[in-house]
C-alpha cells in the first residue's frame, strides 16, 4: 500500500519537472511555436484588418468620395453691358436770340456797370460764343470788347442755365462822347469769322440815367455772375 501512494507522487511530478527544463538557461527549441512580445512603449500599432489584408473601416468616418457635391456652379452670367461706350456729340448749336431771352439789369457793386443775362429758353444745349455784340441806341460800331475777361472754355448752356456778361459804362473822365442811352441792342457772336449769327435781342430797355462814353466795354460770357462782374 505504501509503495502504490510513493509510485503515484513520482508520476506526478515528471510533468512539472518537463516544464522547469526551459527555465535553466538553455536555448528553447526552434520548433517550439513562439510567443509574440507586448508592443514596446510608444511603438506606433500596425492597423487592424478585417481578415482581408486590409484596414478595417472606421464606423465614424464617412468614406471618400461617398459624399455628394451640393453647389454645382451652375450660374450663367449672362449680364451684359448695355452702353454704348462713346462719348455725346458735342454742342455747336449757337445761342441767339431764337433760343435765348436776354435782360439788362443795373448792380450796385461795382459801380458803373450793368449786367447782362443769356438763358437758354430751347429745348437743346447751346453755345454762347466769344462775347456780346453790343449797339447802344443807334450807335454805327459795336462796343468794346475786354479781351482779359476770354474764359478758358466756350460757355455750354444747358436747357433753363444761364450766361452773364457786365457792361461797363464808362471807365474814368477821360471818356468823351458821354450820353445818356435808352436802349440796347444785343447781337450774338458766330462760332468764328466775324459779323453775327441768329436773331438779335433787339432794343432792351436801359435802366434810367445810363451814361455811357467813349470807355464803355462788355465782357465775354462767362458762366458764373460773380466772375463776370470782376470786370
């Protein structure tokens, strides 16, 4: 009975002492399947497959190219410019007496002169050209004219817009020939030559007690009422 207990321990222990043999410093045999490490400390993780060599699919992304493009550029530009590109025909109607109304006013300042008033009265731009032809009364030749006052650019009157020149009466006492006039014809310069063109304004009533002399003289037109009565 004792010999059977003390045989049964032996067999027991053949088995622990077959899996200690690895344990003693020797090299594991090479057919003995091997167990594979834990990844190192920061070793990037091959990606897992699916069993198909490939990476599985990640449930939260959508995959590429799945989406759909909802702005397809589809706008037409079809706008297209509607002018002409080229500049108004430039105005060479004259302004005479036609198209205009001409009055004759006394100032205050400066004293000795009177203003003339050009209003376009047509329907179309016009062009007061150079100055004034003026005739007091029955006077043979036309009053002088003061080059100084020339403007930079021809006078353009638009429908209803006005031009502006200032008589001057007489300039100091050397003027001879004094008179009182009571009338005032205005004619009206051509684009260039000499003479008139169109209608005259003819026989405008004077303010009472206009004196004129040998000195009188008329302005070009000008655009503006102050510039002209610099003069």
């Amino acid at each position: 009975m004792r010999k059977t207990a003390v045989a049964a321990a032996l067999l027991a222990a053949l088995p622990l002492t077959a899996c200690q043999s690895t344990d003693d410093g020797k090299k594991p045999d090479a057919s003995a399947p091997s167990t594979s490490a834990p990844d190192a400390p920061g070793a990037p993780k091959a990606p897992a497959t699916g069993g198909t060599g490939q990476p599985a699919a990640n449930p939260e992304r959508t995959p590429a190219g799945s989406g759909k493009a909802r702005d397809t550029g589809t706008g037409s530009g079809t706008g297209s410019g509607t002018g002409s590109g080229s500049d108004p025909a430039p105005v060479t109607t004259a302004c005479v007496g036609e198209n205009t109304k001409v009055s004759v006013s006394q100032v205050s300042r400066p004293i000795n002169h009177l203003l003339l008033t050009l209003t376009n009265t047509g329907s179309k731009a016009c062009n007061a050209y150079h100055a004034p032809l003026l005739r007091f009364d029955d006077a043979q030749a036309p009053t002088r004219v003061v080059d100084d006052s020339r403007p930079q650019a021809v006078v353009t009157l638009a429908p209803g817009e006005s031009a502006y020149a200032s008589i001057i009466l007489s300039g100091d006492s050397s003027g001879e020939n004094g008179y009182t006039a009571k009338a005032l014809t205005v004619h009206f310069a051509p684009r260039s030559g000499s003479g008139s063109t169109g209608t005259a304004a003819d026989r405008l009533t004077l303010p009472a007690g206009t004196y004129i002399d040998d000195n009188a003289a008329v302005s070009y037109w000008q655009s503006d009422m102050s510039d002209a009565l610099t003069y």
